[in-house]
C-alpha cells in the first residue's frame, strides 16, 4: 500500500499572482532512496511514483481519489489564505493618498 500526501502548495515567490496555488496536489512518498549514477553523477533512484504528482480541483475530490484506491494519506493543511486587496497603478498618484 502506497502513502501519499495531500497538499496545496504554497504560493510562488517570485510572481505576484496566484497560480498554480489554488489546486491541490497528491504526491506519492518516495519508497526508494537516490544514489548517484556511477557514470554521470546524477542522483536518480528507481522509484517511478516518486514522479507523480496529481492535481485536484479541491480537497474532498483528492481524498475521495486516495480512499478509491486504498491509498494511506497524509493531509497537509494550510492556514487560512490571506485576503488580497485589489490595487491599482494608478492609486500612486491619486490626491489623497498620505506619505
């Protein structure tokens, strides 16, 4: 029996937007570990789940998958999304801005 983790992952760093955070993910634990390649020195390993990574549109739908197919799963939950305000260029040069 496989063992998977459920997870939203975190919002990108370098962008300002939100994509790609919003689904959640369903990634297999690895079950091998990686060893160098003898002729090239890249690390690799033989475990081919390690690979896999499932996207949902939402929660229940990545734990109903797991429990179909007798999947162990660890749920990651995050806290709570911040509230974004709506910005705008051109609030820089409005007349009542302070500062």
């Amino acid at each position: 029996m496989s063992q998977v983790r459920i997870y939203r992952p975190a919002k990108n760093a370098m962008q300002s937007g939100r994509g790609n955070s919003r689904q959640w993910i369903v990634e297999f634990e690895p079950q091998d570990r990686k060893e160098p390649d003898p002729l090239m020195g890249w690390n690799g390993s033989r475990d081919t789940l390690a690979q896999v990574k499932l996207r949902f549109d939402s929660k229940d739908e990545a734990v109903a998958y797991a429990e179909r197919e007798g999947l162990t799963y660890s749920l990651v939950d995050e806290l709570p999304a911040k509230a974004v305000k709506p910005k705008s260029y051109a609030d820089n040069f409005r007349f009542d801005r302070v500062g």
